[in-house]
C-alpha cells in the first residue's frame, strides 16, 4: 500500500506544530544582524521593563524583549523562542539598533589571568 503523497499545501503544515515558517522569512531574508556582533555566551538584556509595539516589530522581536528581563545569553534567547541562532542573532541586531537591548560581550581571553594566578590561587588554599 503506498502512501499519499501530501499536496503542495499540505507540505507547509506540520501535524502537531501548525503552519510552518522558514527562518528566512521571519527575518525577510536578512542572514546577518543589522548591528552588533552576538558571541553565544554574550549576555542581552532589555532595557524597557514591558515590550512596546513598535512598527517594525514582529512577536518574535517582543518575546525577546520580554525574556531579557533579566540577563540571559544569546543561546539561551534561542533555545527559549526555539529558533535558529542565525534567526535570533538578526532579530537582536534589530533590537540593538532601537535600543530595546544592550549586549555584554564576554571578556576576551587575552585579558584573563594566566594558569600561574589560579596555581597560586590553589596553593595558597591548601597551605592553610
């Protein structure tokens, strides 16, 4: 017995999910934010206390809006919205450019201290 093959409409449904939409299309093509650069680890946070509706915004820009109410890091705004990280990066560069978010990078590397501080660190610790 074959199974039918679905229709050209049916192929934008998903059964437990509804109508399906590409990434693409929720950020109208656009791959790369408008603004900022957005590492995993970099935390967002919102700086208006209740989204706005503002022209321009999608929900998805107002559920992000909403999450950072408290920090939150790039990567967790995307598992939470359950979206693409290329997705998520492009709806923060918008939101970046009307000053809804701010962005914290994380530290760069260099600026760290080297393996020789947290020896020290350690063995300072197991002298007493």
């Amino acid at each position: 017995m074959s199974v039918p093959e679905k229709s050209t409409a049916d192929q934008w449904i998903d059964d437990h999910a509804g109508p399906v939409v590409r990434p693409y299309a929720m950020t109208r093509g656009r791959t790369k934010p408008a603004s900022g650069s957005f590492d995993l680890i970099s935390l967002v946070v919102a700086t208006r206390s209740t989204p706005t509706h503002e022209v321009g915004l999608g929900p998805e820009h107002l559920a992000i809006v909403g999450l950072c109410q408290r920090a939150m890091s790039v990567a967790e705004v995307a598992a939470h919205l359950n979206l693409p990280l290329g997705t998520v990066r492009v709806f923060l560069g918008d939101l970046l450019e009307r000053h809804l978010v701010q962005v914290r990078n994380p530290r760069p590397t260099a600026t760290l201290p080297d393996d020789s501080v947290f020896e020290a660190v350690i063995n300072g610790l197991r002298a007493l």
